[in-house]
C-alpha cells in the first residue's frame, strides 16, 4: 500500500491552492479536494460523502460522525479537526460531496495526482493510509489513531503502525548515500 511523503501532501494542497481551479477540471478539483480532506481526517470515501458540516461540526472544530460502514454497530466518531481540513470542507450548508462513483472519482483523482507532478498509482483509500502513517510519524499514539479511524480493534491499527515504520526505514536509508 502506498501513502505520500509529507512533502508530498504538501506540494499536492499547494498545487490544489495555486493551480488546481486553472489546470484541473471541475471533477478532477472536487475529487483532489475530498482527497486532500481525507488525508487530513482519515475518513473515508462513505464519510466524506455523507459530510454535513452544520450537522457533524460542533464549536471548536470538533467533527462527530456516525461512519457509514460501521453504522450498524453504532460506531460514533469525535475529534477536534485541523484547521487545514476545515479550510477545505467550507461553511457550506448541506451535503458538500455528493457522491461520485468510485471508477470516476479513483480516474480523476490519478489525473490531477499526474498534473500536481505525483507520479505514484493512488487510489482513494490511499488518503486514510496517507493520514494513519502520517499521524503515527508525526508521533501520535495508536489508541488515539484507533479512535479516529473508527477501528474495534488496535490490531487493525497496528497495521498503520508497522506501515510508517517501515517509511522511517527507507527514510533512514538516504544516511547511507550522503557521504561517498
């Protein structure tokens, strides 16, 4: 499974600020932006689709959502969102990403990957992997990632764990080509 590099969640929300509205079509954009939210929240594509911010946005950014996969369950997420993913998500009233099917949405979404210079095969689900890897690298704790996937069980969540260690590995690596 592959996840962007923290340089490369930057320069694609660069690309989408700067460039996305001229370089990208309208499907491209939108999907880009639902990208960009989930690696920032971890939600998946079922969540964002259902994302109402005047009913699952509490004062103080504070995100509180039923996940649609494990609805039956009860499973009821809650934290505090970062200010870049309100940023993204907007004040709008309402649904704001209408469901896409996932071949067009996962299509376009490899396209304006292409044109922000990201030359890896993503597919959608990559952003949740992007955001669990991230938030262990950044030093966040399992139990707490476990929390905002939604995951019943940390062994889900170890997977994530053993995925970011994995990149500090290689990222260890380049020490080994510095000096010849």
């Amino acid at each position: 499974r592959e996840v962007l590099t923290k340089d490369e969640i930057n320069k694609l929300y660069n690309f989408y600020i700067e460039d996305g509205t001229e370089l990208l079509t309208e499907l491209e954009h939108t999907a880009l932006r639902r990208y960009l939210v989930a690696c920032f929240t971890g939600l998946r594509k079922s969540d964002i689709e259902q994302l109402d911010p005047r009913l699952h946005i509490r004062n103080n950014n504070i995100l509180r959502l039923s996940m649609f996969k494990t609805r039956k369950y009860g499973k009821v997420i809650e934290f505090t969102l970062p200010k870049i993913a309100v940023e993204l998500i907007g004040k709008k009233r309402g649904i704001i990403f209408p469901t896409i099917e996932s071949y067009s949405l996962g299509k376009a979404l490899r396209r304006a990957l292409t044109k922000a210079g990201i030359d890896k095969y993503m597919k959608f689900h990559s952003s949740r992997d992007t955001f669990a890897t991230t938030f262990i690298l950044l030093g966040g704790n399992p139990v707490d990632l476990m929390e905002i996937l939604g995951h019943s069980d940390l062994k889900t969540t170890m997977i994530y764990v053993k995925m970011a260690s994995d990149s500090k590995s290689k990222t260890m690596q380049f020490f080994d080509d510095l000096v010849k």
